[in-house]
C-alpha cells in the first residue's frame, strides 16, 4: 500500500467516525449537549423570542407553554408536566 493510500483510508476512516458521531447525536443514541437527549435531562425548545426547558422525553402532549423558559437551576431538572424536580442520584 502507497503513502497515498495510507492517507486516502486514515481520511476516509476519519470522516466516517465524524458522520457517526452526528447520527448518533441527530438520531439521539447518545446523550450530549448538543443532541436531541441531554444528560442533564432537559432540552431546550426554541419558541419564538425564547426557549422552553422541555425534559428529554416530551412527547407534546402537555402544551410547551407549561414548561419554564429559563433553565433550571443546578440540581434540578425538568419534570414531565413542566414542574421543576430533584435530579435522580
């Protein structure tokens, strides 16, 4: 094998961990800061001019509107019905 196709597969393999990184956080089959599932246990949901704290498995049926528009504060986690609530141990 040449320098360039050492090169040519060490860049490809490169690129193909990066994609799997990304379908792993768009897919959300890891917890980030920057996926869909958070380890902090809520998301934050843009809405209009700010941003409802939603926890990481809302499903829509209780109105945006019942969660806080601000984060919660260390400690703390969103509740499914929009309640503030002790992070579990």
């Amino acid at each position: 094998m040449t320098t360039r196709q050492k090169v040519r597969t060490v860049l490809f393999a490169a690129i193909a961990l990066l994609l799997v990184f990304v379908l792993m956080d768009a897919l959300g089959l890891r917890t980030s800061d920057t996926g869909v599932v958070s380890p902090k246990g809520y998301i934050a949901i843009s809405h209009g001019g700010h941003s409802h704290y939603v926890p990481n498995d809302w499903d829509g049926s209780v109105p945006i509107s019942n969660f806080p528009s601000t984060p919660p504060p260390d400690g703390m986690t969103v509740g499914p019905n929009g309640e503030l609530v002790p992070l579990a141990p």
